[in-house]
C-alpha cells in the first residue's frame, strides 16, 4: 500500500482552512459529530497543521480551490501567466486565473484594435488621388 504525502500548511494556509472548518457539516462548536462515539471528540482539522480528515479533504476543501491548488499542485492546476497564483483552469487553453482573465482580454482586444487601426490607416495614405 502506497501512503502519500500529507500537505503540511504554512499559517496564511492554516488560517484559511480554519475558516473553511467551520463550515464543515460534521463540525459542531470545536467538536467532530462523525467521530463521536458517545464522548465529544475534538476536530482533527481544527487544530493540525496538516490534512487529516479524509471528509474535509473530499467535501470542504473544494469549497477554497485556490487553498485546494496551493495544497495539492498535482491536481490539474496551472500557474496563471501574469501573477502566479495557482489556479483550477476550465479548459485545457487556460492561461490566467479568474482575477487576471478580465485584465488581460481587455489588453489583448486594446492591442488587436490597435493593429487593425494602424493597418488601416498605412493603407489609407498609400491610396492615390
């Protein structure tokens, strides 16, 4: 059997996670509901560094897809091209995460209009009278 490795969290992680726990449907006031037994048992993920709740990993984590990249790298994420935040691409043709997407068509549209203009306008002066 094969174990992989547990993603240890640097604190700006930690701290975001920690906003995700408490959205988890099993956590209840600090305590695990799918862990008791008949004795309150304390949240795993609330108080550790590293992933160990299975049900956070599959059902919390999704909710944070940037957190979710940052954590695990080797699923399908892309490194945007303008800032270099790790990010989730739609499609296989992704460049840029969501923030940057909307800067940098409005660049390229600028640009190609730019193109077009000055083509235009080159082929306006040559025209004879």
């Amino acid at each position: 059997m094969t174990s992989k490795a547990i993603p240890i969290m640097d604190y700006r992680q930690y701290r975001r996670m920690r906003w995700l726990v408490h959205k988890c449907c099993n956590y209840d006031d600090g305590f695990c509901i799918a862990l008791d037994d008949g004795e309150k048992c304390v949240c795993v993920q609330s108080i550790s560094y590293s992933l160990i709740c299975k049900w956070f990993r599959a059902a919390v984590l999704p909710m944070d897809q940037e957190l979710e990249a940052a954590l695990f790298p080797h699923l399908g994420t892309k490194q945007c091209a303008v800032c270099g935040k790790r990010f989730l691409p739609g499609s296989n043709r992704a460049k840029y995460c969501p923030d940057c997407t909307v800067t940098m068509k409005r660049h390229n549209a600028a640009k190609r209009k730019r193109k077009q203009r000055s083509k235009r306008h080159a082929l306006e002066d040559e025209k004879p009278l």
